[in-house]
C-alpha cells in the first residue's frame, strides 16, 4: 500500500484548530468530541453518536451494556469477517452460537443465509445477538429484510460498519438499520483518520448507556460496567477534520474505481459493484471475483493488488478467500499504478 494521504482541507483544519485544543487544556472531554458527535448524527441523520477510541471498544461495550442490561448471552457472526470480531465477543463474555455463511457476490450473508442459521438455532432468541460486517465498503444489500426479521423474532442486531462510513442503501446510511452500529477511522480504512470509532443508535437509552458507560459512569455512579474507551481531543479533531471531506474521498476513489470498472465491462471480469443496487459504497475496497475457480487461476496476469478483504473463512465460507482480489483504490491513487492495474487485467484475458 502507498503512503496514505489526506485531503488538504482536512490537514489545514486540523493545523487551523490544534492550538485551541492546548490553550484550552481540554485534551479529554472537550468541545471537539461534542462537535465531532454532532457533525455524524448531522451526516447521517441519526439520534445519537458516541465517540469512542476504536470500532473494536466500541462494539465490545455495545455487547456489555446488551449482556447486563437486556439479558442477551449468546451471539451469531458472519463466516467472513476478521477475526477480532470473534475474539470481541469472547472478550464481552458471549457465548458464540454460530457462524453466518456468506455469498461471493456480496461477501456477506444474504437474508436467506441468516434465516437458515436462525431456524437451525435451539436457544432462546431473546437472549441472541446478531452482530453483521459491513465489507469492502458497501452495505449488505439485504440489511433492511435482515433488520426487520430479527425485530420481529426479537433479536438484537449490531452492524460492525467498519468498513463503511459514508456508504448509504435507499438514501439511509451505514450503521442505522439495527439497534446500534460502530464506524472505524483506522488509518486503512476508506475514512481514515489514524484511529478512533463512533458509535451510532436511534435508541436513547443505549446512547445514553453507552455515554456514561466510557467514562466508567464516575458521575451519575449508578451503572456495575464501564470502562475508559474514551477520544482524545485531539484524535477528535482529527476525525473531525477527515470526516467534514468524506465526499471528497469518496469522489476521488470514484475516479479509480471507473477506470476498474470499464476495463472489467470490457473483459468480463466481476466485480463487486459499489454504485448500482446496493446502492452507494465509498470504495474502501475495489473487489473482483470468480464464481466458478479460483481467481488466480482465472486472472494469472494480476499481480498489482492489496489485500484481500480476508485472506480466511471463520466458517463455512472457505471458497470466498481464493475466489476474490482487491485492486489498490486508496485516496489519490498514483495513475500509475491503476494504469498498471489496468494493463494487468487486459493480458489475463
């Protein structure tokens, strides 16, 4: 991967705004939190946003405050994802049930899958979890069918959106179909901003949880969990100044992702498609896949890649690793290397 660089206008607001950051002495629990939790509930249009200091803290918090406080014990995954999203809910004291198959088309669990893993399930499902990765950066396309069975048959829905702040399906965004969801500004990630997480839920009282809980709940006193996954100010500054240029990133992955695109319309290759109907994704992966052999096999010739979304299955869907490649998409991308791309998948055909 190349040297990750950030838009101007965010490294200039950051330079801006610093300094009242260490005149005011509020290098935790300041303003910048605040704005930062007002900018995203702004953005994507939702009730409460939560900083914290990573997606993974974040989650793990969300799966306590569920465990103590909704009686939920037990929890279902999906096949592909990484692999701290299994040690997270070991880490929460969750039993993990089972894990979700996923689809090479989407590289996530259709709504048939997650049915099917339900129906086989003999325990008490007002004690489940589902918690759902976003990957590669679009929304799994069957989120809203998903959200609405798992309300019906009460079960809480998490979505791990990670990989996907600033992606929407039917103009809704990432994170806001379930209960609750956590975006990442881990420096690889399609917004990256270095390290820290937010948050987001239309349920007040788990944002309410959820506040007091990350700071240990040492003012109102009344809450048995808590911990110190709090931002720094100074980290939210930070994301604060990537996130205000989203559309921006996103509009420049866009560029690469059509040169990508044309040359795979071209030569039959598919791909996972981020602007079509599932709906808007903000590219933090460029995704070709091979249904029927492994896609080494079936394009040789390309070697300029990045890594593969996972390179393993937690479960059953051992086929999506040797089935699928990323090409390099990150934000302002030499030319020369999707030239490079580009030229690679010409001579595999």
């Amino acid at each position: 991967m190349g040297a990750i660089k950030l838009p101007e206008k965010s490294v200039d607001f950051f330079k801006d705004n610093q300094n009242q950051i260490f005149e005011s002495g509020n290098l935790a629990e300041g303003p910048w939190n605040d704005k930062l939790s007002e900018k995203i509930k702004s953005i994507c249009n939702v009730k409460e946003a939560i900083c914290v200091n990573s997606n993974g803290s974040g989650l793990v918090a969300l799966l306590l405050i569920y465990k103590e406080y909704y009686g939920r014990t037990s929890i279902m995954i999906q096949s592909n994802t990484m692999y701290g999203v299994k040690t997270i809910t070991k880490t929460a004291g969750y039993n993990l049930v089972d894990l979700i198959d996923c689809q090479i088309e989407t590289l996530m669990p259709s709504y048939e899958d997650l049915k099917k893993t339900v129906d086989n399930y003999k325990g008490e499902l007002n004690k489940l979890v589902i918690m759902l990765s976003d990957i590669g950066g679009i929304i799994n396309p069957d989120i809203v069918k998903i959200a609405r069975y798992c309300k019906e048959k009460n079960i809480i829905l998490l979505e791990d959106a990670a990989h996907s702040f600033g992606s929407t399906l039917n103009n809704k965004f990432s994170g806001t179909f379930g209960n609750a969801g956590v975006y990442s500004y881990y420096s690889t990630k399609a917004i990256f901003a270095g390290e820290g997480g937010i948050v987001v839920t239309n349920d007040k009282k788990i944002g309410n949880l959820m506040k007091d809980f990350i700071a240990y709940d040492r003012f109102k006193q009344k809450m048995e969990i808590g911990c110190n996954i709090r931002l720094p100010e100074l980290q939210a500054l930070m994301v604060y100044s990537v996130v205000k240029e989203y559309k921006e990133i996103i509009k420049d992955k866009l560029q690469t992702a059509k040169k990508y695109e044309e040359a795979c319309k071209k030569f039959n290759i598919e791909y996972i498609n981020q602007n079509g109907k599932f709906g808007n994704g903000n590219f933090y992966k460029f995704v070709i896949i091979s249904k029927n052999k492994n896609i080494t096999e079936f394009l040789p010739t390309i070697k300029t890649t990045t890594s593969k979304v996972y390179d393993y299955a937690l479960g059953n869907s051992k086929a999506i690793p040797n089935k699928h490649l990323c090409l390099p998409i990150w934000f302002k991308l030499e030319e020369s290397i999707s030239d490079k791309v580009v030229k690679e998948i010409k001579g595999s055909t």
